[in-house]
C-alpha cells in the first residue's frame, strides 16, 4: 500500500489501514489518497485559524516589514536567524528594550506570526492585561480560561513591560508564571525599560534579580535607542507645501 496513505491513516488514527486490516485494492487507492490529502488540509486550515484566534495578535507584522537602514538595533542577518525559529525549540527567550516606536513589538508580531504559521501555539498579550488575568484567574472563568492557554503555549509575548505600574502582590503572580514556564516555553518581551529600572517596576530587587535569572539564563537581548520610526514617519493632516 501506498506509503503516505499508511502515514495519514497513522496520523488520523484510522488503524484498519494502516495496520493492514482493512486493504485496499490498488485501483482505489489513489483516490483514497486525495480525500485522505484533502482531510488532512481542511484539518490544518481549521488548527491555523483556532491557533491565530487563541494568539490574540492585534496586528499581522512580518520580517520584510521591518526598515533596517532606519533602525540600526537589529542587522537583517540576525532577524533571518530569529525568523527561522530554531531558537523556540532550544527555549530561548528574547527582550526587546526601547524607547516607544523602535520595532520592538514588531519584531515580537514578527515572530508570533510566523511561529503560529509554522504550527507553533503563541499568546500574546500586554502586560497590563496579562496582569489582570492573573489577578482574576479564580474568579473569572474568561481569565481562568486564557491562562490555561498561556501554560500550553510554545511562546508566550508579552508587550509593553514598564508603561503602568505594578504592585507588589502583581509582581508575585508575574514572577510565579515566568518560574512555571521556565525551560517549558519560550518568552518575548518588550519594554521601555532598561534591566536597572526593573527592581523599582516591581517594587522588589530579590524578586526583580530572580526574575531576570530565569529570564536571561537563555536569552537574546536587542537594545533599541535610535528615533520612533512612527514619529520620523508620522502623517500629518495638513501637507505644508499646500498651506
């Protein structure tokens, strides 16, 4: 029997075919094939887009996309080392540091994007919103729900790091999460802050030092100082060569 009928009847658990209970003769078999080839389509399609939902991106962001002649943080050599996604399966985590409007979350939609494309489960969230799921997991079955999701994820993004204050107690529930997912899942974060500022963000030096421990211990740091691309590319109401 054709190879890859075996193989799909092995991934669709149909064991009369593919322990051989069942044969089939050969005239039909290349016909079995296409609906077996077509289901297996339709399933992929249907997992993309139950993966895309969950991911919650806000935005589609790719690696083409990003200006390198105008962002001089990041060469086109390493973002072509980071879209091959080879360092999710080795649990690397990245942090992105910057001022706003230097790419910083678009290379995190970057990644998610691709990584949820190529089969890979992602969340993706603010930090203020990761926060108040955390903050409302036993009370909420919505947040109770989401985070379920974020624990069975391949890479879980949070943007925005450093822009609303965090209290002590959400300081504990962040920490706790990231020491779950420790060596389980990849993390992207994004922030305005520098690693000096992170103690004074989360209230706690011991707790800030034990977080970036686990954070950094495998880990690819990509500082950002140059001038917001939004700002140097902003459009404006009024064209000044009309007025």
């Amino acid at each position: 029997m054709n190879h890859k009928i075996i193989d799909l009847a092995k991934q669709f658990r149909i064991s009369v075919i593919h322990d051989g209970t069942f044969p089939i003769e050969d005239q039909y078999q290349e016909y079995l094939l296409r609906l077996l080839q077509a289901e297996a389509e339709k399933r992929e399609e249907r997992s993309l887009a139950e993966r895309l939902r969950q991911a919650r991106f806000p935005a589609f962001k790719s690696f083409d996309e990003f200006d390198t002649d105008f962002q001089k943080g990041v060469t086109r050599k390493e973002l072509q080392l980071l879209e091959k996604l080879e360092w999710l399966d080795a649990l690397f985590n990245l942090i992105l540091i910057g001022p706003p409007g230097t790419g910083k979350t678009h290379i995190a939609l970057a990644v998610g994007n691709k990584a949820a494309r190529e089969g890979y489960r992602v969340a993706f969230s603010s930090m203020d919103n990761l926060i108040h799921v955390l903050k409302t997991r036993e009370i909420s079955k919505k947040s109770a729900g989401r985070l379920g999701w974020i624990k069975k994820c391949d890479l879980l993004i949070i943007d925005e790091l450093g822009y609303l204050p965090v209290s002590r107690a959400e300081a504990n529930f962040f920490f706790a999460l990231v020491s779950e997912l420790h060596e389980k899942a990849s993390i992207i974060i994004t922030s305005n802050k520098g690693f000096d500022g992170w103690a004074e963000l989360l209230g706690d030096a011991i707790l800030a030092t034990a977080l970036l421990d686990r954070l950094t211990h495998r880990c690819q740091i990509l500082n950002f100082t140059d001038e917001s691309y939004r700002l140097a590319n902003r459009m404006q109401i009024f064209d000044n060569n009309q007025i």
